[in-house]
C-alpha cells in the first residue's frame, strides 16, 4: 500500500514534443502528489504538485493530471527543450512522502 | 541556513572502515528523510524520522546502517564495516509536517566511495 509506480524509467522526446510520464498508488489516505525534477550532480527540486481536490493543475508548460478513481497521475511537459532533460520523480503521501523509481528525460535537439 | 545542508560532500573509504554522514535540516521542519540514490536509479528509501516519533527504519538495507537524529534537528547516518555495494550518493530531505503534506527539501548529497 505503501508503493508509487512510475514509468517509463526512461523517455526520449524531439524537442518541442510532449514528454508524458505516469504514476499510479495504492494507498487512498495519500493526499499529496508532488513532481521533482533532478539534475546531474544535485538534489531533486520540487517541480509541481497537486492536492486531490483538483484534476489537473498547470504551471508553465508543466501539467499535472489527476484521476483520483484510478489511483493515478501523470505529468505532462508541453513543448520540451533540452534543458528539461533530467531525472523525474512523482511522488504521494500524507504526511510521509513515498517516491517512484524516476524517469529519466531526455530531449533530443 | 537556508536550505539543507549535507557533509561531506564527498567521501571516499576504504572497505570495512565505518563513516558517517551528516544532514542539517531546514530549521523547523520535524520530519528528516534519508535516501540512497545509485548511479543513475532511483531514489531508495532508508529511514524516516517525524518529530519525537520512533523512525521508520523499514528502509535500511543491513544491521550496518543506522541513523539517530538529535534535538529533532541534525541527523547522522552511520555505515558500518563498509562494503564496496555501498558506494552511492546519500540525499537527506527535510521537510513540515501538516494535513495536506508539504515539500520536501533535499539536500546535494554525500557522494560515497568505497574502495
């Protein structure tokens, strides 16, 4: 119940594509679903994230949908650069956060 | 300081001697994480503390690793009789605990070496 699984684990999109990566959890008491983004060297960033009182919340070109019947939620990189290739990670919890494995992006020029 | 601060950055050891990494959170923030992160893979969990709770522990791979968090701020994680399969980047994340979750701050991480 405690598992978030994410995939694919890794995605390569031409740029100004749609990069797409999805995550599905178990544990219906999660009410909190963030997105980190992860570059080389560094500590993941938070990137966007979503309560489930909402389907859908956008920032930028960054989109988070939310299907909170089936347990799922995607995120949704509109017009990808190269400067967005980077490890991704989604996330869910409560209180205590449980993450996927990752997605690793890259944008091809 | 502003962010969470990780130490050493850098760490190489040789096999079977014992280290320990330190974490200082976000001042406030109750909850501390420790993960492992491989090259390249993904994030694994290790332990979790949340104010004056027991820690979740149920991530610690072997009885070589352990972690104590003192005055609800720093935190050390210790590995013992290091092995060679240790060798990874150790993230610390901090973060508040309230109803509707909140984001976890993550440090750059100790890389560790073993050889």
């Amino acid at each position: 119940q405690q598992q978030v699984k994410q995939s694919p684990q890794s995605l390569i999109v031409q740029k100004g594509g749609i990069s797409i990566i999805n995550c599905a959890y178990e544990n219906t008491a999660f009410d909190y679903f963030p997105w980190y983004q992860q570059f080389p060297g560094k500590g993941p960033a938070l990137l966007i994230a979503i309560r489930p009182d909402v389907s859908e919340k956008k920032e930028g070109r960054f989109t988070i949908s939310f299907n909170k019947s089936a347990k799922q939620f995607s995120l949704h990189i509109m017009d990808s650069q190269p400067g967005d290739s980077a490890t991704y990670f989604c996330a869910a919890g409560a209180q205590k956060l449980v993450f996927g494995q990752g997605t690793r992006l890259t944008i091809n020029p | 300081g502003a962010g969470v601060s990780q130490s050493p950055s850098n760490k190489v050891t040789e096999k079977g001697k014992d280290v320990e990494l330190r974490c200082d959170p976000i001042s406030g923030h109750t909850a501390l994480y420790w993960y492992r992160q491989s090259l390249g893979q993904g994030l694994e969990f290790l332990i979790y503390f949340q104010g004056n709770s027991a820690p979740d522990k149920s991530g610690l791979p072997s009885d070589r690793f352990s972690a104590e968090r003192t005055g609800g701020s720093v935190s050390t994680l210790t590995i013992q009789r290091t092995q060679q399969e240790d060798s990874a980047v150790y993230l610390c994340a901090s973060s508040l605990v309230r109803q509707g979750g909140s984001e976890a701050f993550f440090g750059q991480g100790t890389r560790l070496t073993v050889v």
